[in-house]
C-alpha cells in the first residue's frame, strides 16, 4: 500500500515538471559559429536589447515596400572579432558566411560583402516587421538582403549564421 502511494506521488510530481516545461515556450535562439569554431548564441530577447537599425523590402506580391527592424549582420560578426574595414586582410576575402534556416534552406554571403568600406550593404537580422514580431511563417528570425534585386538571400526562420573559409 506504501509503495503505491509512493509511486502516485512520482508519478504526479513527473507530470508536474512536464506541464511546467511545456507551458514555458521554448526560447528560440541564433547560433552564430566563427572561422575558428567559436560560438555565440543570442536570443530574440538579446537581439531585441541590441542597437536596432531598419531596412525597408520591397513585397512584390503586395507591391508595397516594408519596413524590418534588427541588427545588421556585420555587428553580430563583430562580436566574434570578425576581420571587418581595416582588420581585414587579403585572406580575409576567402571568408563567406552562411545563413541557414530551420526549414533546411540556406544562403552565402561574401565577408567583403558585409564590409562597409567594401559596400554599402546593410544585411539585417531582422526580429520584427513593422515594429510587430514575425510571425511563425518568417520568424522568429529573418536575414534581409535589402541590396539584391531578387529576394532568394532573404532566409526566414534564420537558427544559424556560420563564418566559412574557401580553400
């Protein structure tokens, strides 16, 4: 009789800790991998305390333009001590990064790319469209390539950014 009384009250605090855990949604989190293998990961949350810039993305299916908020990709990199302006050398220009997508789908951008003393491109990681978070179908994460002409480097539900080196 003990013993089953023992295993009600198991049984009740296991099922206690598993509602509990699936009532806290799960933080989604960006990984962001240097050339030498070190990692960083930020949250929507950090994303959201970091300096926030905009990008506006032509939407050809509304032809409408629209405004995103985030933080540029070559500010994140520079958190990994990315060679960018005058740290970067010629071996640098080998360095690509990577952006992958939960759903499989992944793009390239060159690191010379993303130097403004390069181009002027602004690559955002964007966590919100119009001041609104993205929904599940763009977000969390999203990189925006507002500079190309063609959207197939703008990557939605963006978990990981890696910096590559070409042999």
């Amino acid at each position: 009789m003990r013993n089953t009384s023992v295993a009600a009250r198991v049984v009740v605090v296991i099922f206690c800790l598993c509602a509990a855990a699936m009532a806290q949604p799960a933080q989604v989190a960006l990984t962001i991998e240097g050339v030498d293998g070190n990692k960083l990961t930020f949250t929507v949350e950090q994303l959201r305390r970091m300096p926030q810039q905009s990008v506006s993305l032509a939407n050809p299916d509304h032809k409408t333009a629209e405004r995103y908020e985030g933080v540029l990709l070559r500010d994140l990199l520079a958190k990994l001590d990315t060679p960018i302006g005058k740290k970067m050398h010629a071996d640098d220009m080998r360095t690509y990064v990577e952006v992958a997508g939960r759903d499989g789908y992944r793009v390239v951008f060159a690191l010379a790319e993303l130097d403004p003393s390069f181009q002027d491109n602004n690559v955002l990681v964007a966590i919100s469209n119009e001041s609104k978070p993205l929904d599940d179908e763009l977000g969390p994460i999203r990189v925006i390539a507002p500079q190309d002409k063609r959207q197939g480097r703008s990557v939605r539900m963006v978990t990981a950014i890696a910096l590559r080196r070409a042999p």
